[in-house]
C-alpha cells in the first residue's frame, strides 16, 4: 500500500488518473457521493477487486484503515491500494496505528525547479501548485492562488476543525502569513482576532495537518546554554505565502520586506524535499545566535543557513553554531552561481546546484 499526501491541488489526483483511470471500478473519489455510497460497506466494495485499487481524499473517511489493513494482509495480495490524502499522517492517526509495516507514506509537494529546467525566479514567485505555476501570466497565477485562499477559508479546512467564519479564516492565514520565517507568536495572533491563545495554536497545527505550513520546531539539546524554544512557522509554497501578502510580480517581491523570509522559507523546503527521512530544527540562542535549519539524516548533522546575498561571509552565529553543535558540515546557501568554502566545515552553496542533487547524501563539501 502507498499512501500519497500532499495538499489539495498539488497533482495527486492528476497522478493517479495515469494510473487508473477515474471511471474504472478501482477508483473511489470519497468527494463523489456515489463513490461514498459504494463505501458504505467497504469490506464488500474492495474485498473483490484486483490490480490497483485508488482511493482519493482518505482523510473524508478515515476509518477505512482498519479494512485496508485485512486487505493489505492477504497471503495472495490480489489488490494494491494507492490512497490520496490532503492531511499529515500526524492528522491520520489511523493509518500509523492500522497499517504500520504494510505501507509507503510518499510526500508529494509542488512541482520543483528541477523540474522546470532550473527556472528558480519563476518558481520560488508562483509556487509549485500546478495551476498556478503554468498559468499563462503572472496575474493568472495570482488570480488562482486568491482563489485557492478563499475554497481553504470557506471548505477546505473546516474538516481540520476551523470553525471561525470564512472571513476570519482568511485574516488568520494573513496573520500566519506574515509570520512566515519567525518565531511563532501565538498571543499576538490571538489578540487580532480576538480569540484565545490556545485556538490560535490549534488552528496553525491545522494549517500543518493540512500541508500548508511547517511548523520548524526548536533544537533541544541541553548545550548548557540558553536557548530559545519557540518553534518558527514557514507556508510551504512560496506561491501561496505571496498571494496572501499580495504580492505577484517580481517587482513587489523584490520590494517586500518580507523577501529575506521568503527566500529562507523557499530554500528550506528545497532542502527538505531532499530529505524526507531527516529529522528538521532551527537553533536560536537568546544572545542571538542562529541557524535557520539544522537536520539529522542518517546519522550526521547538517547545518544550513539561507543568505539572499550576492557574496555570504562567515559570521560569528555560523561560527558558534559549528562550535556548539558538532555539524558535519554547514551549507550556506544563496542564489549566485559561485561554490567557495568559507571555512573546513563550512561552504557556500548556490540553490541551483542543490537542485542537482537527489538526496542531501550526495552533498560533498
């Protein structure tokens, strides 16, 4: 079994139609009434077919797990399941609880530079949403992602238990949107709205349950120093963390204030994609040190750092975090073209070349 997550709209639906076709009897989209309907019993719906069976948007009835996993177990596996879900895993408890050792769990993000011929500008502006990416200007783009941002407000997240007017949803993805790359302060974004601290921290961990954002908790470590713990908030799609700042031509971008903050969140994610079995902090101390990424992969620890300048130098925060956290290595990346070493154990590193590499093991200093 392999279960395929990613928000909505990203392309899973579209992935799986090359596979099953939507009007075979193997495909359920559990939006459809009818195919809920042929649900009803699922033991009897699915103990029958073979080949690949496709189940699309799982986290509408998430207890079909426990049926999946009789299936899943048959000694003659008649049937693989491939099932579509906009919602972490964390948010599909059953999954981890009913299939574990019976299933992949793949992350499906935006479309990548990479796979767009490198075309880094474009990309990190629009977002990966399909629809938004390759439409044919940037007002389009635009136009669709502020459409996206209202089917989020007024649908989409009532199923994470967001239960704030559509107009209110929309303010607080404002809200979060304009923390994007900083410590998370919940209270302030409580005090806007004019709701509780503790609703304001459940919504944003509904907004990661449904892989709108990432929430980078802090490293915790007893370094005998003081360390900040607040965990740092970032959108995963640059497209849409522009959309509710308004922004959609490289003009604005690049009048923004928040552009340092957008890159830093741009190119973490392209970091992450390359490591979806890492373990990800940032490392803030309170006089002021930092890394804005720390990751642990198969048994090293790796330190990266994102500079939207045109020649990074090593700092002192670089310099105490090589001392403090025993990295195997520290990459700066920025968006020039030029690789030079800074240090032993640190190197600068252009976002292009990262995106030659498939895993962060291929990384060499």
């Amino acid at each position: 079994m392999v279960l395929l997550l990613g928000a909505r709209q990203v392309g899973k639906t579209t992935l799986a139609r090359t596979i099953v076709a939507p009007d075979s009897p193997n495909y359920f989209d559990l939006e459809d009434p009818v195919d809920l309907a042929r649900l009803e019993e699922p033991m009897l719906a699915l103990a029958d077919l073979r080949g690949v069976v496709v189940i699309d948007e799982v986290q509408r009835r998430p207890d079909l797990f426990p049926t999946l996993r009789v299936l899943a177990d048959r000694a003659d596996r008649p049937a693989t399941f491939l099932v579509l879900g906009s919602a972490s895993p964390h948010a599909l408890r059953q999954s981890s609880e009913s299939l574990a050792g019976r299933v992949e769990v793949i992350d499906l993000p935006g479309i990548d530079p990479a796979d767009l011929d490198g075309d880094l500008a474009t990309v990190w502006l629009r977002g990966g949403f399909p629809r938004s990416l390759l439409a044919d200007t940037e007002e389009d783009s635009l136009r669709w992602r502020g459409a996206y941002v209202r089917t989020l407000a007024n649908r989409d997240l009532a199923d994470f238990g967001m239960s704030l007017s559509a107009a209110t949803i929309e303010r607080f993805l404002g809200l979060v949107a304009h923390q994007h790359g900083n410590l998370w302060n919940a209270a302030a974004v409580a005090r806007a709205l004019d709701i509780g601290e503790t609703t304001a921290r459940r919504y944003v961990e509904a907004l990661a349950d449904a892989l709108l954002v990432r929430i980078l908790p802090p490293w915790h470590a007893n370094l005998g120093k003081r360390l900040v713990r607040s965990p740092k908030v970032f959108y995963r799609d640059s497209g849409l963390l522009h959309a509710l700042w308004g922004v959609g031509t490289h003009d604005q971008l690049l009048r923004h204030p928040g552009i340092g903050a957008s890159w830093e969140g741009f190119a973490m994610e392209e970091v992450l994609r390359r490591s979806d079995q890492a373990r990800a902090y940032h490392w803030r101390t309170s006089n002021g040190a930092e890394v804005d990424l720390l990751v642990e992969v198969a048994g090293h620890r790796l330190g990266f750092e994102m500079k939207r300048a045109d020649a990074p130098r090593l700092t002192s925060s670089m310099r105490s975090a090589l001392a403090d956290l025993d990295l195997d290595h520290l990459w700066v990346l920025y968006p020039g073209h030029r690789r030079y070493r800074l240090s032993p154990d640190a190197t600068v590193l252009g976002l292009d070349d990262l995106l030659a590499v498939d895993s962060l093991g291929d990384l060499r200093p």
